[in-house]
C-alpha cells in the first residue's frame, strides 16, 4: 500500500520561512514527478511547484522566486523550502506523489499539512 506523509507545517509570522517535507513510501516501482499543492480556506486545490525524477521543476508565479522545491530519490522525499511567507499561502498543503506500479502510474496524495501565516 502506497502513503505519502507530509510533515512540516506550523504557523509563522510574515516574512518566516517553513520546510516541508513529503515521504512516499509502498510497493511502487518508481516514482516519476513529485508535486506540492496549496489549498486555500474556500478555495480550489492548485499546483505551487512540482519536480521531475530528473529534477526539472515547476513554479506556480504565486511563488517563483520565493519557493524552493527539491528532492531526495533515494529516500523517496520531496522537500518544499517556503521563505518570505505572506497572509495569502495560508492553507492547507498536500503532497501528490506521481507513482508507477506494476506498469501503470497512479497519483497518490498525502493529508496534508495545515501552513497558517500571521500579518
């Protein structure tokens, strides 16, 4: 059974930074890309940054420049680097995981980690 397991969110001050981070583990072959996603109080689910196997990576404009996404193959983890934190990245942040099993791929989410920011 395949989880993916997010840890690190809290609450910070404007400006702070946060490091979250995202395990997958279970009975997949490999995993391809790797994706953080921010969902708002309210509001739909959307893509912040995401990172290919190879490490090519993926911005949403929202956070270019202040975002850093990285990764770990070895250990199957993928790390978001959030610096200069505003009252609009509150929420929610989940974990997709880009996994293939037995041929087919499949995208497993995590629970997600709860980002709340003070002004």
């Amino acid at each position: 059974q395949v989880q993916v397991v997010e840890s690190g969110g809290g609450l910070v001050q404007a400006g702070g930074s946060l490091r979250l981070s995202c395990a997958a583990s279970g009975g997949f072959s490999r995993i391809n890309t790797m994706g953080w996603y921010h969902q708002a109080p309210g509001k739909q689910r959307e893509l912040v940054a995401m990172i290919t196997s190879g490490g090519t990576t993926n911005y949403a404009d929202s956070v270019n420049g202040r975002f850093t996404i990285s990764r770990d193959n070895a250990e199957n983890t993928v790390y978001l680097q959030m610096n200069s934190l505003k009252p609009e990245d509150i929420g929610v942040y989940y974990c997709a995981a880009d996994v293939v099993i037995r041929g087919y791929p499949y995208r497993y989410w995590g629970q997600g980690t709860q980002v709340t920011v003070s002004s």
